[in-house]
C-alpha cells in the first residue's frame, strides 16, 4: 500500500507543474495589459515602460515563469495590485466557504442519488423507476442559475424560512452559517443528484445480476443486507470516479451559486478578479483551484484501492 | 359632515402647531438609532487612492460614510459646506482658498487641518507614486497650507465652479488620515481613517463591511443611525430578493433591471429613490476615417436612431432620451441645443446622396448589455443602408483604442458632474486627449475656453448651450440616454439626498 501511495504521488508533482505552467500561460496570454490596466488613463509611453521593467512584464515569458515559480514555491503568490491583499489570504479567508458548499452540495447530492439509484435499480423496468429516472432527465436539464432564482423565491421571498443571500462565519453562529447554506448546496446538489443516480443505478443493475448475489439470495441472506453490503460497495467504483471529477463541476457551478447568494468564496472571488483585470489574483485562484482538483482525484485513486483490492495489489 | 369635521379637526391641530412653535420645525422629527443594511452591486476595492486608482460607485458610496470632502452638494446641486467653511477665489479663478472647520479629528486623533489636505494631495500628484488617480487632478499644481486651518489650490487652468469639483466622494477629494495611511502602508487599503460619521468596525472582504457611529463626530447629534452594513450582492435578482425578504433596507438598482424597479414603484412597502441626473451616454465619431469624415453621413446615422423605441428594447422604457451632452439634472438647460431631428426617411436620403456604400464599425463592451446595444443601432442603421459592424473588447481595452483613436465610433460616458467644464472641454477642445472625434474648430475652442473663465451662470448656458448646437449639427459626438441613477428602499428609510453621481450616501439616513 505505501509504494503505491509512493508512487501515484511522484505523479503528482509533473501534474502540478503542468498545471502551473497553463494558468501562467493563460494569464499571460490573456487580452489586456497589466502596465495599461494599473497606469488606465494615465498611460503615456514612456511610463508603460517604466512599470514593465520594474514589473518584469518586458522578460521574455519564460523567464517570468521561472522568477513566478522560484516566487511560488517560496510561498509568495504575489499581492492584488488593485486592494492589497496578499494572493495567499485572500483564497484562505474564502476557500472555507466554498469548501463547506461544495462538501455539502455533494453529500445532499449522494443523499439523493443514492436511496433513489438503490430504489430504481431493485425495481428497475418498473413505473417508479421510469418515473425517477425521467425526472433525474427533466431536473438535470434546468440550469442552476434558474434553480437558484426559484429557490429564493419559494423559501426567502415568499415563505421568508431562509436567507436569500449571505453568510455568516460557522464561529459566529452554527445554525446561522449552516442556514445561509441551506438554499445554495440544494441548487448545486439539484445539478449533482441525476448524474449519481443514473451512473450507480446501472451499475447496480449489473452487479444485481451478479453470481454471488444470487448466491447470497441462496443462503437466505435479508435482502437489506445484500443490497447494501454485497452490491452497493463493488458498484460504486464509477461513483465514486465521478463524485471525483464532479468537484471540477461542482468549482465551475460555484462560480455562478457564490455570485446569485453573494456568498464570499472563492468562485466570487475568481469572477471578480476577472472583471477587475486582477491578474496576480487570477492566477493564484486559477493555481489552487487545480491543485486542489488534483489532490481530489488522488484521494479517489486511493479510494479505489479501499473499495477493490485488485487495484491495491496491482493485479487490475 | 366627516368633512367639515376633518376641517375643524384640522384647524384645531393647525393652531396648537403655530401656538406651540411646531410649524416652524422639520415636518417628521428625525429618528435616532438602528441598523440600515445596503446592497451594493460591486465588491469595494478599497480606499488607498495608491491603490484601486479610482474609486468605483461602491467604493464612493462607502466613502461617503467614513471619509469626508471639503464641500459637499446641496439638493439644488450647489456647493455647500463640509470640511471647509467658507471660500473665494482670485479674480481669474485660477487661485481658491477655503478656510477649514476647526476642532475636527480623524477616527485616530490626528487633527485635521489644511497639512492633512496639502498632504493628501502631494501623495496623489508625486510622479513616483504612479498614481491613477493622478490623472484627475492634472488641473491642480498645488495645494499649499497657509496657515492651519487656510489651504490655498492654484489650478492650471481657471475654473469658476472650482468648489463643486471638490464635492464627490472619489479617490481625489477624500481626506485621510495622514498618520494612519504611513503607519499601515499596505494594509491601509482596507483600513481607511477618515472624519467622516462613521468609523470602520469590521470588513468580511466578499461579503460585507460594518460602519458605526463616530462619537466624536463634529456635526453634533449626527448621524442618526448606529450602523451601516454595505454587502455585495452582484447578481441583481437575488439583490432584489434579498429586500423583499428583509435582509436589506437598500439596494443599489440601475435601468437594466428596470422590471424590478417597475415592480418597486407598485409595492407600497417600497420605494424608489432615482435622481435623474446631467451627462450621458454618448458616443464619439471618429471624423478622419471614411466614411465619417463625411458630414452628411455622420448626420444620417444620427438621425436614423428612435430613442424611445431603443429604450423600449433595453429598458422597458424608462431610460430617458438624451438632445444634449447635460441633460436634466445639468442647470444647463437650451432653448435651442441644436438636436438633429429623428427622421429615417432624410437619413437615408443623406445616405443616398453621399453616394458610396456607408460600412464601419464600432466598438461595445463585451457584455450581453454590449451586444444587445450594438444590436438595436445596427438594426437602426441597417434600415437607413448603412452597415455598421459590432466589435466587442473588454472594460480594460477601452482607453488604449480610444486614446489612439482607433475605432470609427466609440460608446463612451459623460457622468454626472456638478459642473460642464471639466468633462466638456476634456472631450472636445482641439488637442485634448480625449477630444475622440479627432475633431477640430477655432469656434468651439474659443467658447469652451470662455465657459470655464465666466462666473455668470446665465452667460456660461448660452455658451453651453451654442457648444451643443456646434456638436449636434456636425454630428461629431451623439447622446443616446440621459444618466439616471436607482435605489430601492423600504418605504422607512429616510434622508437619502439626491443621489449624485450615482452615489447613495445614507450618512445623514433614519429609520421611521
């Protein structure tokens, strides 16, 4: 089990560096002039050249991703231009928030993808399951910008049972914090749950047919118990790649919830930094986001390991 | 009879008011206390004019809280005390002396007096500073203290409103603490230190910034509230939502959302504060390319557009059709501004009559509100034979094309300004920068240089005035709408002034 960590965190590293290599290249190859944008109106020739060379912006572009790694791997991602803010404090004073939503957006998505993949797939070719299935269809096919707008409506605007839009530190207030995420996980979990559902059902379905589940259905076995220890964990291995890769969705889904509830993440964060021009600040998000992405699927891989020993022993 | 009662009643109360002195005070006592939270579109940036160049409507808004001006405007848009008391100017209005309030202190302690305002400026203007912002004042060579509390501006060139440029609470005009910016270097972006009403408590960066009441503010039983909370909420249906569900008392609101301000005006639990303010958005021709270098289409294409039914489109209607670069809220106001008339039909026989084909295009910001204006003039256009082509680049391209004039038209803003002149000759006296029409004649320079030299308001309107009627009739620059600015508010929230220059200050706010 070590080597095999070992080894799939030696992969880490070139994915890494890749990743850093793009967003320094996207930044930089993005329109617009960091000189231009923070001399705006006054931008005479003379000064744009001026602030380049102090900036480093007149260096060949590989050298300044070598001077922005050598700075990187310091611990230094750089200052906002426009407020101040060090890169650094400024997506760890907001990455909790998106941390929090998407780790709840995910487990509301399982906690209705699961029961109803489990449900569809015992009474699979049946009314219900059609019924489910053809709303997993119809709920993923509504956009979460829409979905949001109607749940503010229904439970802020009308009912007034929840807060339409903020937040409030878990420190300060448990209950407040975990109710100003109510309304934002349930619109991300909405585009979370059909995808879950669908993949586990089918799954599902094959392993039902399985030797040893009749086997088990032999033996006298409850069917409870068949159900969610001898099918549920080989089935999930597709589930449990996708709740992987879902993260990346679920990063971009934020983007538009954090903007509607104008909850301060890092996805509000990202959005602002573009419309500002905030390069530095761009980048770091842009960095973080994609090395958290990365670590995701590691611990995914290692989870497959845990749910099937073939892939432990290297004999898949 | 309930009315010769009501009658009676009401003379009975009329005379205990005039008895008791009442009729003299404020109809509704003003309430002290409470919270006001406010729904900002934007994240504030920040307050070090170092650092974020320029102040954006969120940041001024904020600013009118925490940091003060020398002088603020009245509700008839003329210059009235604030940091300084009084003022006059040398005869070629070229030097201006205030004499500063005594007794004020920043949230620190540090002593406000005319070293502070000297100090601010020289901060903005150092060449090594770089700073954005310095582009604002270009006007002023300095700012020089004469004694404590008499600080002396000579300006470049003359201005005879000179105090009502001083008014707006943006990257220029706000004071700082002088101490408190050098002892917090980096961090005093996000820290500012002010004498305004309120101090800052606490800011959430993304989510919301707290202001309390300043104790020691100088103004004596002000302000009225305890607190401010300023929260972005970018997207605009949720901003609404969030004051139908009472988490806010306030929200910032512009024309495009018209369908929620149409909605606020029926709701008796709302209100909707708009300020119909000068300037507008306009557009700049470029005269030295073909085929705009022709007047006759310049003038075809302006008179192809319908304002109102643009409005229609974009706005519900409630944006306002704009003749003149002033507009409503200017005290500019033109018999004659020489508005060309909107007639399809004579705009594409000038189409006609230049006789090549008319194809140009012009530049829109790269937002869905970029398109959809690009898309209703080329309809406009399109029926008159001309074809314009949309391009779309970002916020942060606009100054380099426009300043090396490479476009053919260009979507650009007047905004609301207490005075015409620095945005007026700005844009259109020969050499200027951003003169964008590449546009040049002795007539419109020699009344431009003498609008901004004459103290007599009614002399300086017929110059305006004869300006606009030199710029409509060569269609070098055209006016679609007038600025108007929005706020939504329960119906208890009161003493918003005029929101100028879109900017809600709710400094001097109640709640009944």
């Amino acid at each position: 089990m070590a080597s095999f960590v070992g080894r799939r965190l030696l992969y880490l590293l070139p994915v890494l560096l890749a990743v850093s290599l793009l967003t320094f290249l996207i930044a930089s190859l993005l329109p617009g002039d960091l000189a231009y944008t923070i001399l705006g109106d006054q931008a005479t020739p003379e000064k744009l050249a001026a602030l380049r060379a102090q900036m480093g912006l007149d260096l060949p572009i590989w050298q300044r991703y070598g001077v922005w790694l050598w700075d990187v791997l310091h611990g230094d991602l750089g200052r906002s231009f426009r407020t101040g803010e060090t890169v650094l404090s400024a997506v760890l004073d907001r990455l909790p928030v998106s941390i929090e939503l998407m780790i709840l957006a995910e487990v509301i998505g399982l906690l209705i993808g699961i029961p109803l993949a489990i449900l569809c797939a015992v009474k699979s070719g049946s009314a219900i399951d059609r019924f489910l299935t053809g709303l997993a269809f119809g709920n993923l096919s509504l956009p979460s910008f829409m979905m949001a707008i109607l749940l503010i409506y229904l439970f802020a605007v009308q009912l007034n049972w929840l807060p339409a839009t903020g937040w409030v530190p878990f420190s300060e207030d448990p209950v407040g914090n975990l109710r100003s995420f109510v309304l934002p996980a349930l619109t991300l979990a909405f585009a979370e749950w059909p995808a879950l559902m669908r993949i586990l059902r089918s799954d599902m379905i094959a392993t039902l047919q399985e030797d040893y589940i009749a086997m088990a259905k032999a033996k006298g076995l409850r069917p409870a118990r068949i159900l969610f220890v001898h099918a549920l964990k080989p089935s999930s291995l597709t589930l449990v790649t996708v709740t992987g890769i879902n993260i990346g969705r679920l990063i971009g889904g934020a983007l538009i919830v954090e903007t509607i509830f104008a909850l301060p993440g890092i996805g509000r964060l990202l959005v602002g930094a573009i419309y500002a021009r905030d390069f530095i600040i761009l980048q770091g998000v842009v960095l973080f986001v994609a090395a958290g992405f990365v670590i995701v699927n590691f611990i995914v891989d290692m989870l497959y390991a845990v749910l099937d020993p073939r892939i432990r022993h290297g004999r898949a | 009879m309930t009315s010769t009662l009501r009658l009676r009643l009401l003379g009975v109360a009329f005379a205990l008011a005039t008895a008791s002195g009442l009729g003299a005070a404020p109809a509704v006592a003003q309430k002290q206390g409470g919270a006001l939270t406010v729904g900002l579109e934007l994240d504030i940036p920040g307050f070090d004019p170092l650092k974020v160049g320029v102040y954006d409507t969120a940041a001024n808004i904020a600013a009118s809280l925490l940091l003060e001006t020398l002088v603020k405007l009245d509700d008839n848009g003329k210059p009235k005390p604030s940091l300084a008391l009084s003022w006059s100017s040398s005869e070629d209005f070229r030097t201006w002396t205030f004499k500063l309030r005594p007794d004020v202190k920043f949230h620190d302690g540090t002593p406000f007096n005319a070293q502070a305002v000297a100090w601010n400026f020289a901060r903005q203007k150092d060449p090594k500073n770089n700073c954005r912002c310095a582009f604002y004042i270009a006007n002023l060579l300095s700012v020089e203290p004469k004694d404590d509390l008499t600080v002396v501006y000579t300006l470049k060139d003359p201005a005879v409103n000179f105090p009502a440029l001083l008014t707006r609470p943006d990257q220029n005009s706000s004071v700082h603490s002088p101490t408190a910016v050098q002892a917090k270097g980096d961090d005093y972006n996000r820290n500012p230190v002010g004498t305004g009403p309120f101090m800052l408590k606490s800011w959430t960066a993304g989510d919301r910034m707290v202001v309390e009441r300043n104790p020691n503010y100088w103004d004596k039983g002000k302000p009225h509230l305890d607190r401010v909370v300023l929260r972005p909420l970018p997207d605009s249906q949720s901003r609404f939502a969030s004051l139908k569900a009472g988490e806010t008392d306030l929200v910032w609101a512009d024309e495009f959302e018209a369908d929620n301000i149409l909605r606020a005006r029926k709701d008796a639990t709302l209100q909707v504060l708009s300020y119909a303010g000068s300037g507008a958005a306009v557009n700049a021709i470029n005269t030295k390319v073909p085929p705009l270098d022709d007047v006759r289409v310049r003038r075809a294409l302006v008179m192809a557009i319908d304002r109102k039914k643009m409005s229609q489109a974009l706005t519900s209607g409630i944006a306002r059709p704009a003749s003149n670069p002033y507009g409503d809220g200017s005290w500019v106001k033109c018999k004659d501004d020489g508005a060309l008339p909107e007639d399809p039909k004579k705009a594409a026989e000038l189409i006609k009559e230049y006789g090549k084909p008319v194809s140009f295009k012009m530049l829109f910001t790269a937002t869905p509100r970029g398109r959809a204006n690009g898309q209703v003039l080329q309809e406009f256009w399109k029926q008159i034979g001309a074809n314009m082509e949309i391009e779309q680049i970002d916020q942060a391209s606009f100054p380099p094309r426009a300043f090396q004039r490479k476009f053919d038209i260009t979507g650009w803003r007047i905004v609301d300004f207490p005075d015409p002149d620095v945005q007026m000759y700005a844009n259109f006296h020969t050499g200027s920068p951003v003169a964008l029409a590449n546009y040049s004649n002795p007539e419109l320079d020699k009344l431009l240089e003498r609008a901004r030299v004459t103290p007599d308001e009614a002399k300086r309107t017929e110059d305006y005035c004869a300006i606009s009627r030199i710029i409509n009739q060569e269609a070098i620059w055209f006016w679609t709408f007038q600025n108007t600015y929005y706020a939504i508010a329960k119906a208890k929230v009161k003493g918003v002034p005029k929101l100028f220059g879109g900017v809600i200050d709710v400094s001097n706010a109640w709640l009944e």
